[in-house]
C-alpha cells in the first residue's frame, strides 16, 4: 500500500517524511552539521587510541574521511586549503612521489612505499578545515590519556607484574617498535612541560602535570629507543628558551638540568645504560675488525651505501619505489661488499637518506618545506605555537636515525598531531591571512 502511495505523483515530501518517520529534508539540511559532530568526537576517540591500536589508526582513519566527505561545504575547505602553504607542498610532495613512479622499476613497492603518505596525510587536510575550536583540548586530553593507559601496560610489563607475548621487560614498549614508542613519549612529555609552563592556576593541577612529566620522561628511558630519547634530550632546550628569558645564566642552568637527568637515567635504567653502552661497543667493532654488522655499524654502513647511490641521481632519486633493489645492487659493486648484510633491512635507516634515494633533492626539499610552513604558520595561540616547533624538531632529529613516515605509528601521530595544531593555529587568529 505504502508503495502505492508514493507512485502518486501529488505526494508532499512532508508526507512521504511522515510515512516513513524521517523528516528528510532537515535529515538533508542538517547533514553537515551532524557529519561535523561525528568528525569531532572520531577525532577524539582517535587520539585516544593513538598510542594504543593499529586497527584503532586504520578504521579512525577511514571514519574521519567519511564523515569529512558526508559534510561537504566543498567550497569553503577548498578556499581554506589554497591559502595554506602547508598543504600546498604536501601535495606537491606526494604528486611528485607519484611522479617518481616513472622511473621507477619495482611499482609494486613503489605502490607500498606511498601507500603511508596517500592514507595518513589527508589528516592534516580534514582536521584543518572541520575541526571545532572546543574540541581541540579534548584531543589533547584524549591523547594523553591513551599515554597514560600505555605507561600503565609498559610499567606493568617492566616489573613483571603481567606479561604481553612479544614485549620483553627489558625492552616494555606494548604496542609499538620501542623506536616508534620513544617518539611517542618524546612529544607527550614535552606536550605536558609545555602545558606546566603554560599553566597559570590551581598548583594542585600543576603537580599531577608535574608528576605525570616523570612518569613518561621515566618510561621513555626504561625503553630502548635511542631516537626518542636523543630527540627528546635536544627538543627539551628549546622548548624551556620558549618559555625562559635567554641569558648564560638560564642556559648553564638548563644544560645542567638535562645533563643531570641523563646521567640520572644512565645510572637507573639498565636498557637506557646499555644502549649508550652499545654504542661504544659497535664503535669499536667496526674500528678493530671492520665489522659493520651490528646496529650503530648497519646505519652507518647503510649510510655509506646511500649517499653513493645519491651522488649518481642527485636530483630525481632512482624512484620511490627502488631503494632497497638500488641498496642491494650497489652492495654488489667493489667497494661495498663488506656491507651485503643490509640487504636484510626493509629499510634505509634513516629518513633523510631514504627520501634522497627514492626522489632525490627534490623530495628532500618538498618535505623540508612542508616542515617550515608548519612552524611559520601564523597563530595567536602560545601552545600551538611551541607544539609546532616541538614536533617538528623531534622528527627532524629522529629522521636521523629512522625512516619514521615510513612507519604506521609515527606518520600517523605526525599528520594527525600537525592537523590539530594547524587547526589551533587557524582558530587563534583574528584575520583570514594563514
């Protein structure tokens, strides 16, 4: 009968609305708002879930870019994006990383090798242009409270008090490779020294802060990434010349601060101990019998490698998607023979050296420039402002020593942590001028 009903060409869309229960045409007016709303609170169940799940990454992921696209209002994040440099070179970066497939032999890793910057980019683009103003501390929250859960797990792992199949309590990162989890802990505890400045209220608020500060710092040096704690060690000079006035006193006071707590950290973490132990052990390896294979001599074997590779394709790379067959073919040439055992490794080692190998100085470029719009990015807000600069100096220093976008955790807590203060830094100012 229903079906009779709406055959008849007089029917009111009201009454089609009310047979059905659904009032279509506000279902169709306030669809935006809706996909907005929806976008918002994915977005902070997201940054929970950051530090914690894979699947939490994929399917968050995947949600915001439906619920981007459900909300349309094309035009106006088109106007928004045009007049953000940001944007405009990661487009760039990736189109010509498409480009490079031209020159590329192996499409199949090339397809693989892109696959990151494709699905985990368009972060910055959605959180930009959609994300509410009064969410944005939520995010934050979220995100360390997602650290926080993972601090409990990796502390209960350290002291053996439960256990996690393939995480050792010498080396407790849960959820991620240590290398991945030390940038994790890096950013979150400068994030949280930065929110200690910043906060002007309650002391006891400043002291759970305070409190939880140690716990992460702690955490990141009972871990054995060596990244996130070189990146760390750095990032924090400049995040306390953001906030102190800049004079010798200050700066002898803070080199002495940080000094303390490495050595404090040398002399109480057994795996922080023996990973700068390590060091001087490989060192010394490669100096006495030349032996490259081990982790201080692979990067620096691999370096030696790639920086060949580099001076025979200097400006367009040999293709994103031949860096390891390029590895593997100079290791075969006199000279390099030595180094064969890197051709076990899945990547270059560094992102530096794998950015030049797969697109040359044209990519290096491209991606250097997407780092320098995000900190020149004009804002009237201090936080987002000092996390710009945190980010991006913790990831220029782990590229050093990791092909960090080449890994799900970090590229993801990179596109989607620069979203977030893109859009801090949109809100805070008073004119159109990005």
């Amino acid at each position: 009968m229903i079906e009779s009903v709406i055959k008849d060409k007089n029917i009111s869309k009201t009454s089609l609305s009310f047979l059905y229960g659904v009032n279509l045409e506000n279902f169709k007016n306030h669809r935006a708002k809706y996909a907005n709303i929806a976008l918002n609170y994915t977005a902070i169940i997201f940054a929970f879930g950051l530090p914690l799940s894979r699947g939490a990454i994929s399917i968050g992921t995947a949600l915001l870019l439906i619920f981007w696209i459900l909300e349309g209002d094309y035009k106006n994040k088109y106007n928004k994006i045009k007049s953000s440099k940001v944007h405009l070179f990661i487009l760039l970066f990736i189109a010509y990383l498409f480009l490079s497939f031209l020159w590329s032999d192996n499409l199949n890793r090339a397809f693989k090798n892109i696959l990151n910057y494709v699905y985990y980019f368009p972060h910055v683009f959605i959180l930009f242009t959609s994300l509410q103003k009064k969410y944005i501390p939520m995010i934050l929250s979220a995100f360390l409270a997602g650290i926080f859960l993972s601090e409990i797990i990796s502390y209960g792992i350290f002291f053996e008090w439960w256990h996690k199949e393939g995480v050792s309590p010498t080396n407790p990162s849960p959820y991620m490779h240590h290398i991945s989890y030390s940038i994790f802990l890096a950013f979150a505890s400068l994030l949280i020294l930065n929110r200690i400045f910043l906060e002007q209220g309650s002391k006891i608020i400043k002291t759970i802060l305070w409190l939880f500060f140690f716990t992460v710092t702690t955490n990141l040096f009972i871990n054995g990434g060596r990244t996130g704690q070189l990146a760390f060690s750095i990032s924090i000079f400049l995040l306390i010349f953001l906030h102190i006035k800049f004079s010798l006193k200050n700066i002898l006071i803070s080199i002495i601060t940080v000094f303390s707590l490495l050595i404090v950290a040398y002399l109480i973490s057994p795996v922080f101990k023996n990973k700068v132990n390590l060091i001087q052990t490989d060192l010394i390896t490669i100096k006495q019998s030349d032996n490259y294979d081990t982790s201080i001599g692979g990067r620096i074997a691999m370096q030696k490698v790639a920086i060949s590779i580099i001076k025979e394709n200097p400006i367009f790379g040999v293709g994103i998607g031949d860096d390891t067959k390029s590895v593997f073919a100079k290791t075969q040439e006199k000279g390099f023979e030595k180094f064969t055992f890197i051709n076990r490794y899945t990547h270059l080692h560094n992102q530096y050296l794998q950015t030049l190998v797969q697109g040359g100085l044209i990519a290096l470029i491209l991606l250097l420039l997407i780092f320098y719009y995000i900190i020149k990015f004009k804002s009237n807000d201090k936080e987002a402002t000092n996390l710009a600069i945190v980010l991006i100096f913790i990831y220029l220093i782990g590229f050093s020593a990791e092909p960090l976008l080449a890994r799900q955790f970090p590229i993801s807590l990179f596109t989607f942590i620069t979203g977030v203060i893109l859009s801090m830094k949109k809100h805070s100012l008073d004119t159109k001028t990005l």
